[in-house]
C-alpha cells in the first residue's frame, strides 16, 4: 500500500500533467471544439477551455492535498 501511494508523490507526474495540457490546448484538439455548435446557450469551445481549466485546478488541488496528508 505505502508502495503505490509513494507513486503519487513524484515529480514525474508534473511533467505528464504538464504535457497533457499543452496536448489538449494544442491547434488540433482545438480545432475539433471550434464549431458553432450551442449547449446551453454557450458554445462548446467557451465549454471546452473552461472545462480544461476547472480540471487543471482539480488535479493541482487533489495532488497538493494528498502530498499534505501523506501517511
């Protein structure tokens, strides 16, 4: 158990967050939300970035939190 949760706690795991972030605002991924295309009276590329955004602050806080609480 202490094993896998010292996993968490490398810095590896920086870079690969890093690398699908900048996969995921990069022009192809991009272009595919860039359409005139409605949900909720927003449209979906306003979605898109805001929805990247919320998750990118997601996976920082959980990583902080459990780098906090370690066992």
């Amino acid at each position: 158990m202490k094993r896998k949760m010292r996993i968490l706690y490398k810095r590896e795991w920086w870079v690969i967050f890093f690398i699908l972030g900048f996969f995921f605002i990069n022009y192809p991924i991009i272009h595919i939300f860039n359409k005139d295309f409605i949900i909720f009276g927003y449209p979906i590329f306003f979605l898109y970035l805001i929805m990247g955004w919320f998750c990118s602050i997601m996976v920082i806080f959980i990583y902080a939190w459990i780098s906090e609480h370690r066992l």
